[in-house]
C-alpha cells in the first residue's frame, strides 16, 4: 500500500519546522521534519514531497493566522485580568473610604478632609489622610495610644 502524507502544518513561527501525518497501511504516525535551508529538494522524501502535494504558501499563511489569534486570544485575557484587578482595586478603595466615613473619628472631620477621602485616587494617599486624621484626633483628644486603640476597636476601624 502506498504512503499518504495529510495535515502538514508549519509547526513555529521562523516555518522551520513542519509537522505532518504518514498514514502506511491503515496506521496513522505524527512526524516533524526540519524544513532543508532556502526550502531546498532533495534532502528529506518528505519535504520534497509536501512540496509537490501541498501549498506551503497556504501552510506559511494559515500558521500567521494562527499566530495572530493566540496573540489577540492572550491580549484579551490580559485585558480581562487588568480589568478585574482594577475593578478590585476599586472596590476596596471604595470599601475603606466607606469604613472611614462610618467611624466618629471621621464623621467629625472638617469638609477638606472629606472631600480628600472622596477623591483619594489610592490606598496609600488614603492610609495617608486615614494616619494623619487618627494623628490630629489624638492630639485634639488627647488620647495615648491605648485610648487611640480602643477607640479603633470600637468603632471596628482597621
């Protein structure tokens, strides 16, 4: 029984490599083949003969095809994982700033202090607004770090 070539396909993107089925007497085999350099024949029967049964032109095309999908596919996930790591991002910054506007220290704070809560861009501008708030509430109070402590407790601040 004759030998049939099927599925040749460039197998990385420099087209060096090529894989390819031999079927011989009903069983199926997978190959891979380095392509001869400048493509040339008579090297390996198998190059020369997908040469001549197939279009490695087609071949070429269809694996720069596929090449672009998986890099679309994998710039998509990107972008699903930036947009869901933002978005938590966002929520816990929005959840602290409602923690803060909650807690009495807080609720007592002078219309620029809220306002900067509102717009703090960050969790660290925020622990910043959040340190120096607890800082000012202490000093005004004067509380030790104790009383500052209990107090968090209490109004379930973290």
């Amino acid at each position: 029984m004759d030998t049939q070539i099927k599925d040749p396909e460039f197998v990385d993107l420099e087209k060096t490599t090529v894989r390819f089925k031999i079927i011989r007497d009903g069983i199926t085999t997978v190959a891979e083949l380095k392509v001869p350099e400048n493509r040339q024949r008579g090297i390996n029967p198998y190059w020369d003969r997908i040469m001549d049964e197939f279009d490695v032109e087609a071949m070429r095309l269809q694996r720069n095809e596929k090449e672009v999908r998986a890099r679309k596919l994998a710039e998509f996930d990107q972008k699903k994982r930036e947009g869901r790591e933002e978005n938590e991002r966002l929520v816990a910054l929005f959840n602290k700033k409602m923690q803060m506007f909650n807690s009495s220290i807080f609720s007592d704070a002078d219309d620029i202090t809220k306002a900067a809560i509102r717009r703090s861009p960050s969790q660290d501008f925020l622990n910043f607004i959040y340190y120096d708030t607890l800082r000012k509430h202490m000093l005004d109070n004067n509380l030790t770090y104790i009383d500052l402590l209990e107090l968090l407790e209490d109004n379930q601040i973290t």
